[in-house]
C-alpha cells in the first residue's frame, strides 16, 4: 500500500502489511491470508526458526506495546503464521 493510498483509506492506525510477488513487477497484500495482521508501530522483524521446525519464524518488534512471535503454520502454497507469546522464543535473563 502506498502512503497516498494509506491517508486516502482513513486508516487511523498503522498496521503491518505482508507482500508476496506476482513475478510481473508486483506484489500483492496477502497480510490477511497470511494471519500477520497487527496494528501498532512496527519497529522491526527478524526472521529465524526459534523451535527448530524446519520452518521459517518472524518476531516482530513495536514501540509501546507488547512484541509478537508468529509461528509459521504452514508453508505451502504460501506461508501462514499463527501468534504465540512472545516470551516462547525468548531465553535467557
């Protein structure tokens, strides 16, 4: 979504958005199918298998409200993520 599009929505609330590749120079917003849908200010994402699946994992950062880790549920025809807390990736102090 481009900013023009996001002001023109209304949109009052940042939310973080997923893209997959037409592999025509476009994407297309598959943040719904994909269950990565969250509001709030993203500050960033690492990617990474935290229980050692075999699948890719994303923990995602934000200012001013709690982190979320989203497990990869599925990867086939494209990949889906369902939330868990996200202290379950976390070790340590």
């Amino acid at each position: 979504m481009t900013a023009a599009a996001w002001r023109a929505s209304g949109s009052p609330v940042a939310t973080n958005h997923s893209s997959t590749t037409t592999r025509d120079g476009t994407f297309t917003d598959v943040t719904a199918k994909a269950g990565v849908g969250s509001s709030g200010w993203g500050q960033g994402v690492c990617v990474g298998d935290y229980d050692n699946d075999g699948f890719d994992d994303l923990f995602v950062t934000y200012y001013g409200r709690p982190n979320i880790l989203y497990h990869t549920t599925a990867t086939a025809p494209s990949p889906t993520w369902a939330r868990r807390p996200a202290s379950a990736g976390q070790r340590g102090n």
